[in-house]
C-alpha cells in the first residue's frame, strides 16, 4: 500500500497586507482608468455637440449670465435658483467687430 501523501501548507511569502495593498491599488488603477475614459468621452461628445456655453457671468447669490450657441443661434440667458430666462437674442458679430475687439480690446461702433 500506498501511504497517502498529505501536502503541509508552507509559510506564506506574501503577507495578507501587502496582498490587500496590491489589491487597493489594482481596484484604484480601474476607477481611476474608467475617470478618464469617461471624462474624455463626455469632452468629446460636448465638442461635437450642438449646444454650447461661450461664456458665463457670475452675479452672485447663485446668479449668472450665460451666452449659449445653440443651432449657430447665440442667446443670452439668465439663471437663478428655479428660473432660467432667455434674455435675448445676440447677433453674431461683424468680422470688423472681431477683428477691433481681439487687436484693441474695444468694441467698434456699428
């Protein structure tokens, strides 16, 4: 007969610390991977969107002014608590306005 062989467990190399750590460290990796993942599909998806936010003016006490391209139309919007009021809608400016506002930094009469 065959005696039966019976396998002793031997020390153990790796701490149960240091195995907890590694594995904290490989769950933050992914976490932190699928943040940027989505992160830059959110960005992506904003770019080629057909809303966006030009500008924003805080005036305070969760009050603001905002100017949003939507469909190549520009409005001015008006947000408080609960409210959201278009204001009005802003003209595109003249390529003489763009090119005197971003060379002097002020606004040429129409």
């Amino acid at each position: 007969m065959m005696p039966f062989l019976v396998a002793q467990a031997g020390p153990d190399l790796v701490p149960p610390v240091w195995r907890m750590a590694a594995g904290f460290l490989v769950v933050l990796a992914l976490l932190t991977l699928l943040a940027w993942l989505m992160r830059r599909g959110l960005a992506t998806r904003r770019a080629n969107g057909a809303l966006a936010v030009e500008t924003a003016l805080s005036l305070g006490e969760r009050r603001s002014l905002v100017i949003v391209t939507v469909e190549q139309r520009r409005l001015l919007i008006g947000l408080a608590p609960g409210q959201v009021s278009l204001l009005t809608e802003l003209q595109p400016p003249s390529f003489g306005q763009a090119m005197a506002r971003a060379t002097t930094g002020t606004e040429v009469p129409r």
